[in-house]
C-alpha cells in the first residue's frame, strides 16, 4: 500500500495495536492473529504489531495494512522500539506498509544515529511511524522526513513520565498546530469517547491497544476498582 491510499484508509478511523510480549499470557503469533482477526471484524482499518514472527502470522489472515515495529531491549540504551538497524532490516523482510520506530532523542544502542536509520529507510522506499514523547521530537522527526507521527511514548520517557490514565491530548493538539505531518493518537486511550475526542483535536487516526487486546491488564481495571 502506498503513503496515499494507506492515509485514505485510516483517516479518522481505528488502528488496533496488537501486542503481547513474551512475559504476557497472550504471547504467541497464533493468538495475536486471532486478535487481528477480531480488531478487523470489530472494524479496525489498520493493525500495530510487534516482531516479524507475529507480523507474518497476522499478514497470513488479513489483508489490513500493518504498522510493524520490534521491541527489542539493549543494555546501552533506554530505546526499545525499532532501537537499530537490525530490527529494521527484520521488518523489511517481512515487507510491513509502515515501520514504526522510537525518534526520540535519547541515546540509541551502539550510539546509531536516527538520521542514519531515516537515510536508510527512506532508501528502502520504507514509510515511517516515528513514536515521539514531546512536540520537539516530533519536529525533528518531521526534519528527518518521517511519513507520520504518533504520541506513543508520550509518558514513557523521563522526562514525560505522567501519571494520567488517559492520553496525551495536548500534545496531539501540539503537534497538529506545528505540522503538517498527519498525527496519529496513541498511548493510554481507554475508552471510545476518548477515542472520537483525539480525533476532534486533529489526530489524523487513533491507535488503541491494551484496553482491546490485553486481558490481564482489562480484568486489574476491573479488580483494581473493587479493591479500592
Ligand atoms: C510505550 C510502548 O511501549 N507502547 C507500545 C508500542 O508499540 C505498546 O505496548 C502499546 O500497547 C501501544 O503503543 C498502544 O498503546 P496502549 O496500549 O496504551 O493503547
């Protein structure tokens, strides 16, 4: 799918992330295929996934464009989500419609530098999701030429660390204001209204997660309030 018929296909409309880690009881590219099918019957227009085992597996029974990514940890670094080169080079044999990757300024593994991994990408004809925590990095990530923005980390990195439950609405609307880059809405968005309110504030689509496809973390909503 190319950049304009993958933006007609999500504007304004939900991307479900589908992700379980190997220390989640859902892991396993069986199950989270089956999530896939139940966001796409549900009416997500495109799917987030996590490494090219589960990306493969999910390819396999639709046809909804993925957003891919690798969460892979390195020692030297706090970036975690397409941190190197070679977990890029991963979502290329797997021919993903986007890649996502951390473009915040942290220090990257090996010290790679994000305008390297961009040049390279860009040279592979690959669209990028950067994943940014504040309006800066979206700037910057927008000088780099990424395709899209979303408020991924936003409240993951130190210097954002937040304790909403909730999304990061002002900086959607942040970055909506300075560029012209679509926006999408990501991170800690737990119900519909929330979903349709990002959208009001210029989010170009929204990307929801763990409130639709991670149990264990739905059921301690749950149990959370009745303990409290
Ligand atoms: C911070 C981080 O590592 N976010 C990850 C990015 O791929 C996923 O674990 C999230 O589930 C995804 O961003 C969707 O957000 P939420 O699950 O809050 O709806």
């Amino acid at each position: 799918m190319d950049k304009t018929e993958f933006l007609d296909q999500i504007k304004g409309k939900l991307i479900v992330s589908c992700q379980a880690l190997e220390d989640e009881p859902l892991h396993g590219s069986d199950v989270m295929a089956k999530m896939a099918i139940a966001a796409e019957t549900g009416g997500a227009v495109a799917i987030r996934a996590n490494g090219k085992e589960d990306i493969a597996a999910i390819q396999k029974v639709t046809n909804l464009p993925i957003i891919g990514l690798v969460k892979r940890v390195y020692d030297d670094s706090e970036v975690y989500i397409t941190p190197t080169k070679k977990e890029i080079d991963e979502l290329l044999t797997v021919n993903v419609d986007v890649v996502a990757i951390d473009m915040t300024n942290r220090p990257r593994p090996n010290n790679e530098s994000l305008a390297d991994l961009m040049k390279y990408m860009k040279e592979n004809n690959q669209l990028v999701l950067a994943d940014v925590s504040t309006l800066d990095e979206g700037l910057e990530a927008v000088r780099l030429g990424a395709d899209f923005i979303s408020t991924t980390l936003s409240g993951y990195t130190n210097y954002t660390n937040s304790n909403s439950n909730g999304p990061d609405i002002t900086l959607v609307e942040q970055l909506v204001k300075a560029t012209d880059v679509p926006v999408l809405a990501e991170g800690r968005i737990q119900t519909p209204q929330q979903a349709k309110e990002v959208i009001n504030k210029g989010a170009f689509s929204v990307v929801v997660g763990s409130i639709i496809t991670r149990p264990q973390y739905i059921t301690k909503l749950f149990a959370d309030e009745l303990n409290n």
